[in-house]
C-alpha cells in the first residue's frame, strides 16, 4: 500500500477534504474517489487532452498531475463550468453547433476553449486552432468546434 | 384554450433539411454522460489480459500458481479453461490461445478487485514459450515450406476474390495508354478516443448481460455465443455512450469473451478496459494492401478497361480486413464508366497484426489508387491530346440508370454535376495549369492543386441475407413519441435525424420524440451501423413506422370530423384540415380519445424496412446497394520542398447525398470524414518492426488536430434518390475515401513526385524531392 497524505482543495466551488495515495494522479481523484467522470481518461501521457481541467485558473492534463500537489489549489471541471443542468455559454455554443459527436473528448476542449477565450477575449480563428492543438477529437474534424467557439468570441469564420 | 385552437391555422413547413441539435449533446457537453469507459456495477471484478508480446511462438508451460495466490485476485484463466472456443469471420480465432500467432495473442486473463491487482498479478504468471521461425511478410508467408499460421490453413492463404467482365486481351489492344503501377497501401487504426471496454454479467439462469461498444448488437450475438459456447438466445447486449467507434467494433474480438468467460466463472461482472497503449496493440487496424493496378484508355480518352491484382497481409487472424476486396472491386468496376474488368484479390497469413472494418471499408485503399491512375491518364491526354482535364472525367462519368460491370445500378448519378460544381468552385483547371507551370521555377514553396472522385454504397451494402432495420413506435395520451429502433448511435448522430424523420411525419417538436436504441431485448433486428447505411436504412423504417402512426391517427379523427383521412394532417401538434391548415383538434386530445373510447386504439406500430437490393454473392455480380453515391474532392496544398512538410490549405467537397435530412449533422460528418483521411494521407501509420507496433501512442502516432484542418468549401448535390428516405443517401463514408488521392495529386501537381506508398510524411516528402534533385 502506498502512503497516503491528507489534501484540502476547493473542487468546483466547494471545498474538499480527502486522503490519498501520494502517487495518485489528479485524473484518477476525480473519476474514482469523487466521482466526477466528466474528466476522460483516452491516453494517460499527456497528448490527447481529454483530461483537461482548470486548477488556479490555468488548464492542466489532469492525467499528468499528482493529487498530492492540489492542497490548497482551486479545481475546476467540466461538471463545474455550468451550473448543474444548466449549460455554461461554451457549452450551450458546442451544442448549437453541432460540436459534439460522440463527445468523449469535449469536456476537455470545452474547458480548454473556456479558458482560451477567457484568455483572450479578441480570440481569432488562427488563435483558437493553436490553443486547442493538444485536444484531440477523432469525430469532427474541428470545423464545428472552432465554429462553437468563434460564436462566443463573436469571431466570423 | 381548445376555444382559441379552433380559429387557428397552422402551415405546412418541414424540418427536412434544416439544422437539428443532437439530442445527447448536452448531457455529454456537461459531463453527465455516463459512457461504458465510466461505468462501474455493484461487486464488478476488473479483468485483465497477459498478451504475448512476441509473434510466433509455442506456448510450453503457463504457470498462474502465485498470481492466484495474490490478495484481489479472483480468477486466472488460459487456453486450458476455453477448449475449442472460436471466434472471427472464418473461425481462425479464439479468446484465448495455446499458441501464440501475433504480438497481440491473449495468452491468460484475470479478475481482481481492482485494476491495479488484474495488473499486478499479470507480472506474476509465468509462461515459457518456444518460438517458432515468424513470417512478416505477404512473400515470406508463400513460399514453398514457409511455416504455418493456421493449421486449417497450410498454405497460409487466407480469403481470395475474383472479379472477371469482359474481353481482358481486346480492351488492351484498343489501348493507346496503359498505366501499370504498384500503390502500397499503410496500417493506420482508429484511434477511438474512448478504449476498448466491455463489461460482462451473467445472471442465475446463465444469460449473459453484455455492456458493449458494438456496432452490431443483434448479428454480435450470433458471433460471441460460440466463443463462450452459450446460445445467443442468451445474450442481452446493451449498448452504453461510447468514445467512437468508426468500424472498429463491427466484430467480437477476444477481450468481449474473456470478460465474459471470467464473468461467467466468478458469477460477479467483470469489466476490461484498455490503456491506450493497449488499445494501439490489441485493436483492429486498416486492412493494409499492395495494390497492383492497370487502366487502360484511348487517345480520345475513354476507359477500355481496369485490372488490379490487390495482396493484403491478412495478419495472424481473420477478421473483416480482408474481406475489404468486396467493396474494393466495386471501385476498380465502377469508379467512372469501365467496360471490362479483371480484379483478383488474395490474403495471406503472416504473424503481423490483423485487420477490421475501418471507415471507407477497402475504398480508401483502393480509390488512393484508381484516383492517381485518372490523374495521371488526365496530365497525359492533356498534354498529348489537349484533352481538358474535366472534359476527361466527364467523358467516363456514368449517368442515371447505367448499370456497371458488377450490375451495381446507379439509378440517380450526380458523379458530372459533383465534377463540375467542384471544378467551377474551386477555379480548378486554371490553378492546374498555374502550379504546373509554376513548378519549374525556383522558390521554396510550392503549391498544388488535386483531384480525386469515387463511388460508394449508399443505400446499405447487403453483405447479409437481410440488410433490414426493425422500428417500434408508440404515442402516449400526451402525444410524446417513442421510437425503439435497431439502429445503433456510435457518436454519428443517428439520434437527431430519427427524431427529425418521425417529428416531420407526426407534427410534432422533435424533442418530444424519444429514441431507445441500446438494448437488444428491446429493439428489433439490425445489421448495425455500418457501409453508410443507418440515415438510409433506419432512417426510411422510422419514416415508414410513423406514417403507419399518422394513418392510424388520421382515420380515427377522420370518423369523429366527418371529413375524409386524406383531407387532414398533423402539424404543430394538432389534428388539422390539409389544404388550408385549419385546426380540427389537438394531437395529445385526439390520442386520448382514441384510447378512452369503448373500443380503444392506442398507436403502436412496427415497420421492418428491407433495402431494394440484392445480396452480395459468390460471383460478385448484384445490385448489393439500394442507392450508390459519388463524391469529388479537389486539395490545394502548399509544399515546403526544404521540410516536406505538405499543408492542405482548402479542400472543395462535392458529395451527392441525395437529399439533404439534417444539415447540421451532415456537414460534421464531411468534416470529420476528411479529417480521416487527411490523417491517413499525411501523418498516421502504425510502424511495425518483426511484427510488433513500434508507435503505441498519440506521441508517436500523429492524429490531425486543430491547425491542421484546411479550409472547407461543402457543396451538397440533391440527386433525389427515389428509394432514400425523402430522396437521401448514405454519406459517412465518401469523405474519407476521396480526400487522400486528392491530396496526393495536389502534392503531385506542386512536386512532380507521385506518392505511391502514404502516408506522405514531411521525411518522404523531403526525401523523395531530394532525390528527384540528384537525377
């Protein structure tokens, strides 16, 4: 059994206590202990962004990351971008246009695409493309989701 | 309020072409969706699976005595404990082996408590193997003693087809151009972003829950039940969200029957799920082929005929790869107007990786090939007989009503008016000439322009004796909709255009049309979703279902109006006179009555839908599709001759899809299908060294992303196909199959350098323009 230590972090607005394993990746915190499986495991190295979260404000490869160092960090994932059933903006523009498919990869690209035009506001095309190259979907080709997130930077194509 | 409805008239409008939401897009867009990957039963075991990790071996000794012992660990099995258990198209497999044949072979199988122990007690068992002299090769794999794969097998040929029309030796002598060329076409995989999973159940009376990925739930039955040696009557399949699936789960492959086999002896689920580096190794791939490909034309440019000899390396097992040649030869005989034929097609066991059904099904393989060989025959007779390039293609496009060499009848063609609205869109004959002219000069950067078209099945492919698709569909007193179809919803968007077919039909808001399609208890019988058939198959049956609903409805609110069933329509949910729209009653009311009178009627209706088509036979000669389709592509690339990177910067899509059903859900389909093949034509292979995946990973095996997408410019031809569901056809396919030709001509026109092995790499690219310099 591996060691465990004690972690205090604030999960989608609310705060969280938890013991864990200090080998532990923050992907596998979420999907297993906390049951949040909107986060998607589809490579564990880093390369598909799937797994993409937000943790104080900057986008992270939870896959990548070790629970241990989330003490004291603020977290945020798919399931916390909206509000329950209602839909964030980002999310609302993926579904307008027709971005999600089978859809495994998009809680990832959302939050990226999120925290992109969070970023940057004025967000061209061109941008968005560069920003979204370490998020890999194998349905749509892009177009849709570029489209998705032009909508909301009110960016033409 | 029904005071008010009375003065009110509702026009006839139709969603039929508009731009319908997926239905399970928003759960999905905020996490909720619970796909196979996420799910966990009450008291699941985890199952793992020991691969062999070597290719051609003797397996001497297993030993699972201290895995066994290990605390978690419920269960190990080998060979020993599935005796005569076979899967696979001819079957040549089994769920696990006592013999090892390829990298891939599943050697022994655990369940545990946790994935973690599955994975710790798989370094505990001990196997000692002898290997046996391996063959990688389709040569090596025929030569005289060569050794034997499989026993049932000996001279290691696998699966061979044949396709001869016409008078081979006239139609040469006619020739004033014969071009002779060898295309070798790469391994690539799907690269679902959701794993490989399966999740296994048995109950007390020995039925088997299975939770699946599968594309084909009803005929996966048939296939699993030997594999397990249980009747198929005892599978329940249920299909879950799943992360894609693009054709790599039209078969059962080992994992289903060991999670089944360990559920089975342990009486708790179990549950396996790949690590992508697993899902690289143990998945299908492309069927890879060596494509040895002769056309013959005249100088006044007309096909007199088309010859391929295609080898395919079938890998260690037989799965549906090397069946590809079916559709293959459709290509060869019916991509453009050719008189005479000759197609032969052979697999051979080797101990590499084998091959599944993967988007374009063959036609990718082969249209990479036919689609250069008309390039090249257009450049020659441009050249030579000022012979414009379109004015080719026309000459040999087919026309509505020709039946081709295979009597695939091609009953709406708009193969011309996809040539020509690509062309005029793109500037395409005046660019050709430009990079053409421009490719002598100096400079860095070169650009280029390509073309390429194909056919495909558009209407189902009967591969089976039946290619139909049943549908259940009821109303409820408040006038929502449930359809239960047999269709499957891999990602696709199945969902959005059944609720669009039957809500057109029903007058009602598609919302409240509800689809249950994931569990076979439920639904009635369908090929599954494959060879673009689900829009056209399930597609019309849904259609059909609710037109039966809609008579039903209409004639008992014909009795109660006075006015004749065929004076009134449903529209906005209402009951409403057809000519002017005035409204009659409201739906849900009507429904109501109908149910609360003395002799109730409550709609129920069920539809089985058979495609007008014949079975594919022995001698390939049938009309196997209810509807064929065309689709062009034209590339602009820009070449960075020093790099060899290749950036396709636009791709013109013409595709005849019949008739447009839901605009929104087609257009995703053009560009996730080009996204396919751009991948396929530039950056994916599977690197193999004596047999084993040298590249398991997204490092390493490079999908497109983002940047790489070129512009697009999607042109939808509506050639009203009369049997199509309001006159739409298939069309997932087609824009994979055409856009790696067009590239490849593109990069020719930029380079002068024909690519005939993809994928074109920046190092092959680089090289090939390198050595072109030393001549």
């Amino acid at each position: 059994m591996s060691v465990k230590t004690e972690l205090n972090f604030t999960l989608n607005g609310r705060p969280v206590n938890i013991e864990v394993p200090v080998d532990m990746t923050v992907l596998n915190l979420l999907r297993e202990n906390l049951d949040l499986k909107g986060t998607k495991y589809a490579c564990g190295e880093g390369e598909c962004g799937a797994c993409t979260i937000e943790v104080d404000g900057t986008t992270i490869n939870s896959c990548l990351m070790y629970a241990a160092d989330l003490n004291g960090r603020t977290v945020m994932t798919i399931e916390g971008l909206g509000a329950g059933n209602k839909m964030h903006p980002m999310q609302q523009s993926f579904v307008d246009h027709g971005a999600v498919q089978c859809g495994f990869c998009m809680p990832g690209m959302i939050i990226q695409a999120n925290y992109l035009v969070k970023q940057n506001p004025d967000l061209t095309r061109e941008e968005m493309k560069r920003g979204l190259e370490g998020n890999i979907c194998r349905c749509t080709g892009y177009t849709k989701v570029l489209d998705a997130v032009a909508a909301i930077v009110g960016a033409e194509g | 309020m029904s005071e008010q409805v009375a003065f009110q008239h509702i026009e006839k409008t139709s969603l039929i072409g508009t731009r319908i939401k997926k239905p399970d897009a928003p759960a999905k867009a905020i996490g909720k969706t619970r796909y196979i990957n996420d799910m966990v039963l009450p008291q699941m075991l985890y199952g793992k699976i020991l691969h062999a990790g070597r290719t051609h071996a003797e397996i001497v000794s297993i030993d699972t005595s201290e895995a066994e012992k290990l605390p978690g660990v419920h269960l190990v099995i080998t060979a020993q404990d599935t005796p005569d258990l076979k899967l696979g198209f001819v079957k040549d497999n089994a769920p696990l082996k006592d013999k090892v044949r390829c990298e891939r072979d599943e050697v022994a199988a655990v369940a545990a408590e946790s994935e973690a122990i599955a994975a710790e007690a798989l370094k505990l068992i001990k196997v000692t193997y002898k290997d046996l002299p391996p063959v990688y090769t389709i040569e090596d794999g025929l030569k005289d003693g060569a050794p034997v794969i499989q026993d049932r097998f000996p001279d290691n040929k696998s699966l061979s087809f044949k396709f001869t029309h016409g008078d081979m030796a006239a139609a040469e002598q006619k020739s004033d151009i014969i071009l002779d060329d060898v295309f070798n076409v790469h391994y690539v995989t799907h690269c679902c972003m959701g794993t490989s999973c399966a999740i296994a159940d048995f109950d007390h009376n020995g039925k088997l829950t299975i939770y699946s990925q599968t594309q084909y739930p009803y005929n996966y039955k048939m296939d699993l039940a030997p594999a397990l040696g249980i009747d198929p009557g005892d599978i329940r399949v249920i299909q879950p969200p799943t992360g894609g699936s693009f054709g790599a789960k039209l078969d059962v492959y080992p994992f289903e029957p060991v999670a089944a086999i360990l559920a089975q002896k342990t009486g708790r689920p179990v549950k396996i799920l790949f690590d992508r580096e697993e899902e690289f190794i143990n998945s299908p791939t492309r069927q890879p082929a060596r494509m040895h490909l002769r056309t013959g034309c005249t100088s006044d440019g007309i096909l007199t005929f088309r010859a391929a000899d295609v080898m395919m390396d079938n890998g260690a097992y037989t799965s549906w790869g090397p069946t590809v040649p079916v559709i293959m030869m459709r290509t060869v005989s019916g991509h453009y107007r050719v008189p005479v034929v000759d197609f032969k097609g052979q697999a051979v066991y080797t101990n590499n990786a084998y091959a599944g059904s993967f988007r374009g099904y063959g036609n990718v393989q082969m249209t990479y090939a036919t689609a250069q060989h008309m390039d090249m025959l257009a450049e020659k007779l441009a050249k030579d007989h000022n012979l414009d390039p379109i004015e080719f293609r026309l000459k040999n496009a087919q026309k509505s009503g020709e039946v081709t060499p295979q009597k695939s009848f091609l009953r709406e063609c708009a193969l011309a008016e996809c040539l020509t609205t690509a062309a005029e869109a793109s500037d395409y004959v005046n660019k050709l000439n430009k990079y053409t002219a421009e490719r002598a000069q100096e400079g860095r950067y070169k650009r280029g322009i390509g073309l390429a078209s194909s056919i495909h099945n558009a209407g189902g492919a009967k591969i089976h004796k039946s290619d139909g698709c049943g549908t259940i569909l009821k109303m409820d007193d408040y006038a929502r909709v449930t359809v239960i179809t047999g269709a499957s919803e891999i990602g696709q968007g199945i969902d959005a255009v059944i609720a669009q077919i039957v809500a057109e039909e029903l007058g009602v808001p598609t919302e409240h049309v509800n689809l249950v399609n994931n569990d076979s208890d439920l639904g009635p019988w369908d090929v599954g979703v494959h060879a673009s058939r689900t829009t056209f198959i399930a597609g019309n049956g849904a259609r059909r279902a609710a037109i039966k609903a809609k008579k039903q409805i209409l004639a008992a609110a014909s009795k109660q109006a006075n006015v004749s069933a065929d004076e009134l329509d449903l529209r906005g949910g209402f009951v409403v006179q057809d000519k002017d729209g005035a409204v009659v009653t409201k739906l849900d009311k009507m429904l109501r009555q109908m149910h609360f009178q003395p002799e109730p009627d409550v709609v129920m209706v069920s539809d089985y839908y058979e495609p007008n088509s014949e079975p594919e036979g022995r001698d390939h000669i049938s009309d196997h599709s209810a509807a064929y389709s065309h689709a062009v592509h034209i590339a602009e690339v820009l070449v960075d001759t020093y790099t060899g990177e290749v950036k396709v910067e636009k791709v013109t899509m013409a595709q005849d899809v019949g008739r447009v059903i839901n605009r929104m859900g087609l257009e995703a389909q053009m560009e996730g299908g080009l996204a396919f093949g751009l991948g396929f034509a530039l950056s994916e292979e599977m690197i193999f060294e004596e047999g084993r995946l040298k590249n398991p990973s997204f490092r390493d095996y490079k999908l497109p992303t983002a940047p790489d997408m070129p512009d697009l410019d999607i042109h939808f031809i509506e050639s009203d196909c009369a049997e199509g569901p309001y006159g739409a056809k298939g069309i997932a396919e087609l824009p994979t199959i055409v856009v790696a030709p067009a590239i490849a001509n593109a990069v020719y026109n930029a380079t002068g350098i024909r690519f005939f092995n993809p994928p074109m790499t920046p190092e092959k690219v680089a090289r090939a323009i390198w050595e072109k310099k030393q001549v």
